[in-house]
C-alpha cells in the first residue's frame, strides 16, 4: 500500500479506515464472507468495478492481512482468493452497517443485490424480537450456491454448505427470495417469478416474519 494516502491518526477507526477506505474494499471482503472465489467470480459478483481496480484492491487486501491467495489443485487448478481469520473478522461489522444504512432516508432500492450481498444483509435484517421462539432450519440454493439458514434462540445462522436435512428448500434469483422476506410479496407472487418452494411452506413463512425493514431516519430539514 505504499503512496497510499494516510489520516495520520492515532485513533484505531481512522487506522482501520487506512485499510478498508478505498472505494470498493470492503464489497471485495464482502464477496468473500462466505468463502474464497476466482478474480472473475468477483468481476462478476462487482460489476461495476474495473479489472484493474479489483486487481488492486486485492493486492492492498493482501499486503494487509485481510485476503489470502490459494492454488485449486488439479485438474481445476485456478487461484482463488479468500479471507483470513482477521479478515473474516470484519463479518458482524459488515451486518451492523448495514442495520444502520437500512434506516437511511436516502436509501434506494430496486437494484438486484450479489448472493454474498443477500446473505449477509440476512443477518443485517433479522430482528429476534420477531423470531421469539421460532426455530428452523431452511436450505437455499441460490443462483447455483448452496446455503443452511438455521434459526434458534432469537439468532439466526448462515453457512454457505448444502442443507443435510432441511425443513424447506428454496431454489431460484436471491433477489425474488428478499422480496418475500423484506417487501412481504406473497409465496404466490414469487413462485410465478421462478423461485420454486419444496417442503413445509409455514416454516418459510415464520421465517419470513423474522425481518421487517425499519423505519428511515429522520432527514433534518435543508
């Protein structure tokens, strides 16, 4: 990260602001939260991005601590890159950032969010004032990505593994399941969308209970 611009602070916020302030560093960590990925998965997961931007973020990620380059063996040899401990560390920041930035009064909607992105705002979202008593265990597979969804005890738990025994099973576009989770568009609506439901519908629909969008902020007056 040399000539890389500095505050010079003594305080450890504007120090880790040094290490994850550049535009795009921290949805390079967040595309990596739930496992390592090829520089073209990121391309595609970042499409806004340019190549050669994501090439340097992940170098200065790298040169950090935060991300780690691994070797696929044969015959699907291919470098991935994936988070460390420490960086993997930086999970319940990303979730408590985007509790905050759900109450902004300037928040905009309508663009389609990565599966990573989806994944992670589940536990931004989950309110265990909602989900009381409510435990279950869900598999979704999602855009070609498998994950188990596991709520108890007012907590919810996401791994990005195939569901062993799952109550319901949801396949299709992440973003069609978000709309039922967080705009209470009807299983119907979704269905007709493509997102196919197997299993016991009432636990998808307890589930779905568990989130409610917040109300924004108040926006002081110009």
């Amino acid at each position: 990260m040399a000539g890389k611009r500095r505050y010079e602070d003594g305080c450890a916020f504007a120090q880790s602001l040094d290490i994850v302030g550049e535009r795009w560093a921290l949805l390079v960590i967040r595309e990596l939260m739930f496992g390592p990925k090829r520089f073209t998965d990121l391309k595609a997961d970042l499409p806004g991005i340019a190549s050669n931007v994501l090439t340097q973020r992940l170098a200065d990620l790298e040169d950090a601590g935060l991300v780690v380059r691994r070797e696929m063996p044969p015959p699907r040899k291919a470098r991935l890159y994936d988070l460390s401990t420490w960086g993997r560390d930086l999970g319940p920041v990303l979730e408590a950032m985007g509790r905050w930035a759900a109450r902004s009064p300037l928040l905009e909607g309508g663009w389609p969010l990565s599966v990573s992105a989806a994944m992670m705002s589940l536990g931004s979202m989950f309110r265990s004032d909602l989900a009381g008593d409510f435990e279950g265990v869900l598999g979704l597979h999602l855009s070609w990505q498998d994950f188990t969804v596991r709520v108890a005890r007012g907590r919810i738990d996401v791994e990005p593994v195939r569901a062993a025994a799952p109550q319901v099973t949801v396949t299709g576009d992440q973003n069609i399941l978000l709309g039922v989770l967080y705009m209470k568009r009807p299983l119907a609506e979704a269905r007709a969308q493509g997102l196919r439901i197997e299993g016991d519908e009432a636990v998808l629909t307890r589930f779905a209970a568990c989130f409610e969008m917040p109300e924004p902020a108040p926006r002081s007056p110009a």
